[in-house]
C-alpha cells in the first residue's frame, strides 16, 4: 500500500511540474521580417480564455507596441500549457 501511496504522489508530483510548449506561425505579410521583436502574453485559468487573468493581453497590436513596430511581418503565437492554466504569447517581427 505504501508503494501505491508512493506512486500517487510521484505522479501527482509530475503532473504539477510538468509544463508543454509550442510555437505556431500564425502570420506573414509583405514586410520585411525586421530586426525588432515585440511580445505580449496573455495567461487563463482552466486554459480557457473566459478566465484570463487581470491585465492579460496577447493581441498583435500590443506586441507591436511593445517592440516598437510599426509594420509587421511575422506573427507566431508561443501556448504554454500547465495542469490548470495556460499561458499565450503572442511574438511579432518587424520594423
């Protein structure tokens, strides 16, 4: 029984600390890739956007702004998910 105890808690362990992450190209322009990165992330409880956390923002426009971009050229969306939540990050190339 201890063992089985044992195995509970080591899974329940991995569970909690466990984490995957994917890239995904959402968007090419016209534009010229550009050598500046903006960022912006976005986090939800339940992985479900309807629980997004208070100043939760991943939009383009925000990315933009945090890079200092003015014409886009690539968008790629980063999602990290966790047991309970996730996290999206919204990543714009530009000039």
């Amino acid at each position: 029984m201890k063992k089985f105890a044992s195995a509970i808690v080591a899974l329940g362990a991995a569970l909690v600390l466990s984490a995957c992450t994917s890239v995904l190209p959402m968007q090419a322009t016209d534009n010229n890739v550009g050598s500046k990165e903006g960022r912006a992330t976005a986090t939800y409880l339940f992985n479900c956007p309807i629980f997004a956390l208070p100043g939760s923002d991943a939009s383009i426009g925000t990315a933009a702004k945090n890079g200092n971009i003015q014409k886009v050229g690539t968008v790629d969306v980063e999602v990290t998910w966790l047991l309970v939540m996730s996290k999206v990050t919204t990543i714009v190339h530009g000039e």
